[in-house]
C-alpha cells in the first residue's frame, strides 16, 4: 500500500526493509544448521542478526510505520492489520527455511 499511495517503489524505504528481511532470514539459516548440525559456533552470526535487527527495527519503528500512517486512513491501516491476521500461522510460525 506504501508503495501504491506514494510511488515510491524502487528507490523508496521498502526495498531496504525487504533486503534487510533477506539478510535476516540468511542469518536465522545459517544459526539453525549450526545448532542443527551442533555446531554451536553462532556468535559472530548471532551478533550480525543483531546488528541487523536493532537497525531494521528502528527504522521500521521511528521512520517507515509512521510514514506508512501519514499516508493511509484509519480504514486503510484497519485492512492492513485484518490482512496480517488472516496470514495462515505455518508461513510465520516455522523456523527459518520452514524447519
């Protein structure tokens, strides 16, 4: 919806906060086959998701949300949140590459 309302779609804040999903997703893979394979080696990929979420989190928080809020209605931000909870649980509630 942010990109639709304000065309910002390749150059805006959402391919960042996509790319940082990745990266996120990469980290939390690379976590899980250590402990997996009990290697349990993880710091240096436990502090990187860290860095990655503290950063991530703060520009969602401080920047993207209420910008997404200064360009939506009330009813617009309602079908947002009526769709994250009709989101099927197994696509969010698996470990990294559905383990």
């Amino acid at each position: 919806m942010w990109e639709e309302k304000t065309g910002m779609i390749e150059d805006g804040p959402t391919p960042i906060m996509r790319h940082e999903h990745s990266q996120i997703k990469q980290l939390l893979d690379a976590i899980h086959q250590k402990v997996e394979g009990q290697n349990l080696e993880t710091d240096q990929d436990e502090l990187a998701l860290l860095n990655v979420l503290s950063s991530h989190n703060r520009k969602e928080e401080h920047a993207l949300y209420p910008a997404i809020d200064n360009v939506t209605n009330d009813d617009e931000r309602m079908t947002i949140f009526s769709n994250m909870k009709s989101i099927p649980e197994d696509r969010y509630n698996a470990c990294c590459s559905g383990h």
